[in-house]
C-alpha cells in the first residue's frame, strides 16, 4: 500500500489491538496496593474475563475481554469499590471535585489543629483540676466534629472494605483516629490528666496533605494515553442532503462525510475526498513541517487541517480510529506489572493482616507488662498508623507512569508490559540496515516506459520495504497497474502475475540477474537494474555515540553496501544475513550471556525482534515488525534512541529506591513504635513523610534527558 508518510506507517499500529480496546473504569475509591489485589482477584473469577489491571496512580481498572460491563460495575460493587465506566471529561470533574474537597478538609482539620494545639500548651504548661477539664471540654467540642468531617475519606473507605469483611489501608488509620479521638473523650468525661484531641487533629491533617499530594501528582502527571486521546474533537460536521450538521462523535458511521474546517483537527479516520490537503500531523511523526495529502490518501483522527477546508469519508470511528487505539497501547503501557509492580502487590497483602496483629500485639503485650491500659492503647495506635503501607503501594505506579509518559512525549510508544525492565538489562545492541539505520533513495531510470513504471509501482505498493517505499516515491504520480495474486517473498522481493506472466522486484540474483541490488523483471525479459541511493536515517550519529554499549549491524544488503556503511559507523557489518543467520546470531550472544537489544524493521528481522532480550521497531516499519517489539519510534530521527536506555535503567534505579526508601521507614520507626516511643502525632507525620518522599522520589524520572 502506497506511504505518503511517517503518519501513514505508524497509524496502522491499531491494527496491533486486534481485539479492541479493554474496557476502562474509574475507582476514585482505591488507595492502596490491597486495594489492586482484591479487585484483580475479585475479577479474575469473572466469566470472560481475560486480564485485569489497576493503576493506582491514575485511579483507573482496565478489563479485557468478552464482558458485560455492567457484570463488572457489579462485582466492584459487592467489593466494596464505587466505579464508573471511564469518561475523561468526567473523570476530570470529580478529580477536581475530589481535590478542592481534600484541600477544604485539610484546611479544617489545620485550623481545628492549631486551637487545640493552643489549649493543649496551656495543660501541659500545668493547668490542672477544674481548668484543665474545661481546656479537655472545649478541645473536645472542637475536635469531635473536625474529626468527623476531615475523616471522612478514610472512613469510608474503610467501612466500604469491611462491610464485605475485607482489609484495606484505610482500616488502620480509622482506627487510629477513632480509638485516639475516643480515648480522649473517655478521658475527658472522667476527668482524666491525659486527652490526645491534638494528636487525632495532628493525624488527620497530615493524613490529608499526603492524600492531597498523593491526588495533585497524579492529576499533574498526565498520561501519554490521556494526552493522546484529548487531541480528539467533540462535535463533528457531517455533510447531509440539507447541509452541514454538526453532530457528537458518537452519532457518526463508517462511510459518513465530514467536513474539515481551516485549523481544525480530522475527528476520525478516513480517506481524503478533496482534491488536496495539508495536514499537520506533529503529534504522531514529530515532524514539524506540513504534509500534503491527496484524494485518495487516508488521514487519521488528531491532525490539524492547514489549508482550505477538506472533505473526509469516515473508515473508522469511535474507539476503532487509531488514535484511540494507540491510547489503548499506551495506556495497557502504563498498566503493566512487572517484577517490582509483583512484589510491591505480594508485600501490601501481607501488610494488611500483619498490620492488625502487630499493633493487637503490642497492646496485648504492653499492658500486661506495665497495666496501664492507656499507654498500651497510645502504643496500638502508633503501630497502626505507622505500619500503614502506602509508601510500599505507590513505589511502582509513580514511576512506570512518569516514564512511560516521559518516553512518549520523546516519541517512543512503549508496548510490552515489562518492556523497561528488560531494555534495561541489555548489554549488546545489534541493528538492521536498511530501513533502520539508513533511509533508502531509489533512481528510475528515464528508458523505463509508463507500462513499466506502472507495473513496478504496482509491485512496491504491496511491500512495506524501504526500498519499495523510496521506489513508490521515486515514481511519483505514476498509475498502478492493475494486478493478480501479489505476494512478498521474506528477503527477496515481490512478485504478482498479469495476463499470465510473472513479474518480479527484487534482488538481482532472485530474479536471476547478475547484479546484486534492486531491479525489476518483466515475464522472461532480462532484469532490469534499478540504482540505489543509501543515506543514514536522521540522528544515527548522534544515537550511536550515545548508546555506551557494543553495537552490531547485520544486513541482508550484499558486501559492497555493507562495507560502506561499516565505513561511515565504525562498527562491524555483517552482509548476506538471511532471517535464519541474524536469528543464529542473537542465539550465539544470548548463550554468552549478552542480554540484546535487536532495533530492525523488515520482514527478515520479526523473528530476530521476538526472540532478542528487548527489541524496537521504526514507525514504518511491517506490521509484524512492529507487533514483535516492545518500543515502536514514531519519529523519523534516531536521535532520542539512548533515551529509552537511560529511562529504562531509571525506571528500575528509582523503583528499588522507592522500595527502599519504603523499607528503611518501617525498619526504623516500627521499632520505635512498639517500643513506645512513638506518639500517634509522631507516626502520623512519619508515614506521610515517607508516602511523600516516594511520590517526589517518582518526579525525578521528568528531569531525565
């Protein structure tokens, strides 16, 4: 099929979504690494269901396979989760409800804080009998309703994880506030020495500024697949009998007409009926510069129209243009466990249970050591709050969602769900040539008639190979011709048969010719030969020097090729490698224990690309190509290509960092707390202090360059 452009080969990656996108949801609900355990267990039972994954930074569930959403609503529900099939706009509205109802809460709980704090200086200053019972009082009269009203977030969650007899983190810290809130009140009414209204305001505040920074890092850190699917428009303008009618994107149909103002971005995918268009298609390709496009030629949803007002017939609409499939990628991306995302699940079910035990435990333990039952509850609480988890549960997410966003704003469509774990394990680079490192030109000569001309156009049409690309565009506006049977032959060329003769373009000794490069033979005519220009790809310089690993080239291009290109790289070439000989030398490294990294885009190089440790593929390249690699490049230039090894060996830097920075605070402060030497304030700003340092410690993978 004829490639107009970088757009025009890397929109078929949604066709790598064979089955359509997962179904996706919002839980506002989900706060930590027990909640994704229950959920994916409660729904991996479900009939037809096929894989389920939750994002706890972005709050959202996504679901494949065959089933009824509303099943899935259900299942939520008995969980104890409210979910909402996601909408974006939506899904804003109630973040931003969400935080402003966050901040209000804070902002209560702060002020409430601060009174008792004063009241609270005034009896240890040594107020005492009726003075000090009249500061409990009123202490009491402020706390009680601030705790109600700023503790609602985690209560309920908790009530709505125990009331279908489940543990979630929110469990602990409710309790630590109530039990701390009522002791108080107990106290209080008993005229007691001790009331801990300020620790149970001073939990609940800080309790909330990690919630809320929790909140504004996740709505600041827009995803790749958010960013892509708000290039989308809203209202369509579908051409009637009667006009122009401007309709949602819900209501248009494949074969619909739509027009396209000046400025406006395509809604959906279609074919171009106007004449001409100029089209701006950065998003995708990166390119800066205008693209012209015309009739015939397909546009995809997200480009902006230049020039002058267009017209479109609809092939795919909704959730089957590629922009939204692309997101699916994207987003399936963002979702992905892999051996961090594993352990940090495993811990967090753990936790849950343990945490209970061990402030049980404590209080169990301190008050039949000591009798005072007050100090073994100040003890119980401190453990509960002070085991919480949410550190260890944010430790993963943070960071795959920052770094997949990262490499896509790059123009690197990470695929594979442990793709970033394995690139950065690679220790040995090995390149395709043509097409991959090189950017083919291909020379018609001027005796080869419009019959002819037809005919190999025709032919190179139907091969997504470089070659045959630099041939369609050396051509031109020249007709195709018409043709039967048309197939590619891995590592040969194409052939197609026309009024019973066989036509081939291909390498010269496949069509048996004496040359070794490109040509093209009509029936039992003698081959013609067909010149090749080969010039590096944008940014292969400045790739190679940035890539600090052992690189190779292996080439199907015959020896005079390779030893030039070998020449400009200063790296070894290999010549002549059929599919069989790049795959017999990814299996030679791997078994001396080299971990590659294969970057190709032909045909000849899919075997290579699923069977390498890591693998990438251009834009352009075949679509099998692409659907064996896990990083797809959607820009021309390879100039960012180090940057998918540096995010990588940063993804796993940052993910063992935030494990320990997670594992360092219980090792330290629960100690502290069953010792007891942590007061519930104390452990209160402890484990938000920690949750915090995870999310900032996450950040970092923005710097990145």
């Amino acid at each position: 099929m004829t490639m107009a452009c970088p757009a025009c080969a890397a929109a078929p990656l949604a066709q790598d979504v064979a089955s359509g996108p997962a179904l996706q949801f919002s839980l506002p609900g989900v706060h930590c690494a027990a909640c994704i355990g229950k959920i994916e267990r409660g729904l991996a039972g479900v009939l037809g269901v096929q894989d389920v994954r939750v994002n706890l930074s972005l709050k959202r569930l996504s679901v494949s396979g065959q089933v009824n959403p509303d099943r899935v609503l259900s299942v939520l529900e008995d969980l104890g989760y409210e979910a909402y099939p996601l909408d974006l706009a939506a899904l804003d509205r109630a973040r931003d409800t969400e935080g402003r109802a966050l901040l209000t809460r804070m902002a209560v709980a702060g002020f409430a804080m601060m009174n008792v704090m004063l009241l609270s200086v005034a009896v240890w200053s040594g107020a005492s009998d009726a003075t000090r019972d009249l500061f409990h009082l009123i202490s009491a009269l402020i706390a009680l309703p601030v705790v109600a009203y700023s503790g609602q977030p985690f209560f309920i969650n908790a009530w709505a994880a125990l009331r279908v007899w489940r543990l979630n983190m929110d469990v602990p810290i409710s309790l630590a506030i109530l039990l701390a809130a009522g002791m108080s009140l107990f106290e209080t009414l008993h005229g007691g020495v001790h009331a801990y209204f300020d620790a149970a305001l001073s939990l609940t505040f800080f309790l909330l500024i990690g919630r809320y920074m929790d909140h504004r890092t996740r709505s600041a850190a827009r995803s790749a697949a958010r960013e892509l699917t708000a290039l989308e428009v809203h209202t369509a303008d579908r051409v009637t009998a009667r006009g122009l009618q401007t309709v949602p994107l819900t209501a248009l149909a494949v074969d619909d007409v739509i027009a396209v103002p000046c400025g406006a971005r395509v809604p959906v995918d279609g074919v171009l009926i106007s004449d001409a268009a100029l089209m701006d298609r950065s998003f995708l390709t990166g390119e800066s510069a205008a693209v012209a496009v015309t009739a015939g030629q397909a546009l995809q949803a997200g480009e902006i129209n230049l020039a002058a007002p267009l017209r479109l017939r609809a092939t795919a609409v909704g959730e089957d243009t590629s922009l939204r499939r692309m997101a699916a990628l994207v987003e399936t991306a963002e979702n992905a466990r892999n051996s961090y995302t594993a352990l940090a699940d495993r811990a967090a079910q753990v936790y849950a249970p343990a945490v209970h035990l061990l402030a049980l435990a404590a209080f169990l333990g301190w008050a039949i050591a000591t009798g005072d039952m007050r100090h073994a509850l100040n003890v119980a609480i401190a453990v509960l709050i002070i085991t919480c988890p949410c550190a260890l549960g944010l430790a993963v997410p943070a960071v795959s969602t920052a770094a997949v966003s990262r490499l896509f704003s790059a123009g690197f469509l990470v695929r594979s769900a442990t793709a970033l774990e394995r690139l950065a394990e690679v220790t040995h680079v090995v390149f395709d040539k043509t097409g991959t490192l090189t950017m083919p030109g291909v020379a018609v000569p001027e005796a080869l008639g419009p019959a002819d001309r037809a005919v190999a156009k025709a032919l190179a049409e139907a091969s997504h190979h470089p070659l045959s690309r630099a041939l369609v565009a050396a051509l031109g506006d020249t007709g195709v011709a018409a043709a039967e049977e048309i197939s590619e032959v891995a590592a040969q060329g194409v052939e197609l048969r026309q009024g019973g003769e066989m036509i081939r373009l291909g390498r010269g000794p496949w069509l048996g010719a004496d040359f070794p490069g490109l040509g093209l033979r009509i029936g039992t005519a003698q081959a013609i030969p067909l010149e090749v220009t080969d010039g590096l790809r944008p940014g292969v310089r400045a790739a190679l020097a940035g890539i600090d690993l052992p690189c190779e080239v292996l080439t199907g291009d015959a020896e005079g090729p390779a030893a030039q290109l070998a020449a400009r790289i200063n790296l070894p070439v290999t010549a002549n490698a059929r599919p069989k000989d790049k795959l017999r030398r990814l299996n030679t490294l791997a078994a001396r224990g080299e971990k590659v990294l294969m970057v190709g885009d032909g045909l000849n190089d899919t075997a290579a690309l699923a069977s390498a440790h890591a693998s990438i593929a251009p834009a352009k390249a075949l679509d099998a190509s692409r659907s064996a690699a896990d990083v797809v490049v959607l820009r021309d230039s390879f100039a960012d290509l180090p940057m998918v090894l540096r995010v990588a060996r940063a993804t796993g830097r940052l993910s063992r960092q935030n494990f320990a920075i997670a594992a360092a605070y219980n090792f330290i402060a629960v100690p502290v707390a069953l010792a007891g030497f942590a007061t519930p304030l104390a452990a209160a700003l402890a484990m938000s202090l920690s949750s915090i340092t995870v999310l900032l410690n996450s950040q970092r993978m923005r710097s990145l360059k």
